[in-house]
C-alpha cells in the first residue's frame, strides 16, 4: 500500500491526513495526534498501540486517549472512581491486580505492556536519589 492510499483509507475512518504526512510520521519527524493514530489504526486492521513504538507503550494516559477513553468513561468500565484512575495514571495509587487483564483489554494492549505503563508511572513519581524532598 502507497502512503497515498493510506492516506486516503485514513480519511474514511476521519483523519485529516495526506501522503506527505504519513511519510513524516515514518521518518519520526512528526507524531500523529490521537484520533489519527486510531484511524491509520483502524485503515491497517491492527491495534493503535501497534503503531508505537518505545517510551510511547508505557504511558498510561497516552494508552487511554488511543483506546478512546477519557478518564471518567475507562474508570467506570474498570469499576474504579476516577479519580483513583487519576492517580493511577499519575503512579500515585495501584490497580487491583484483579482489574489488569480488564484495563489490558480496554487499553488494547497486553497484559505485559500493561505492567510496564503502571511500574512506569510509579517510577516517575519516585524522588531521585540524593534528593532534599522529605
């Protein structure tokens, strides 16, 4: 498939998209938004998450917007309140590990790349080492 055609698939599943960009998103030299990333998704057959690659798989906010969902409405399908969701993405609380293989489903990704988005989100709120913070 051309990157035109691509392209052009994508526009029917609502991208605002040309050619030109999808071959800027290959050279990295520029990131689709969202609703793009899940059209050019949807255009492949394959999950939005396929399209990534690294840093990208272990953010837990960036994982919910590619899956659709905004805080309030993944919350509710995991049967947590949101703002325990809230702090799970900001690695301020934990996920029962009886929801992880829900929250993997609803994120489409797998229940390993899950883990990594959570342990990566605790991590970050972590002072460093040697740190004044008390």
């Amino acid at each position: 498939m051309t990157q035109m055609e691509l392209a052009r698939i994508a526009r029917g599943h609502g991208a605002r998209v040309a050619g030109s960009h999808i071959c800027q998103y290959e050279q990295g030299k520029r990131s689709p938004q969202a609703a793009t990333l899940r059209a050019l998704a949807s255009s492949l057959n394959v999950p939005p998450t396929a399209l990534l690659v690294g840093v990208a798989l272990a953010d837990l906010a960036r994982l919910r917007v590619l899956a659709g969902f905004n805080q309030r409405l993944l919350a509710r399908q995991l049967g947590v309140a949101q703002a325990r969701w809230s702090r799970i993405e900001r690695g301020r609380a934990l996920l029962e590990e009886s929801k992880h293989s829900l929250a993997a489903v609803l994120l489409q990704v797998t229940v390993e790349q899950l883990h990594r988005a959570l342990d990566a989100a605790r991590t970050r709120q972590r002072p460093a080492a040697g740190s004044d913070r008390a």
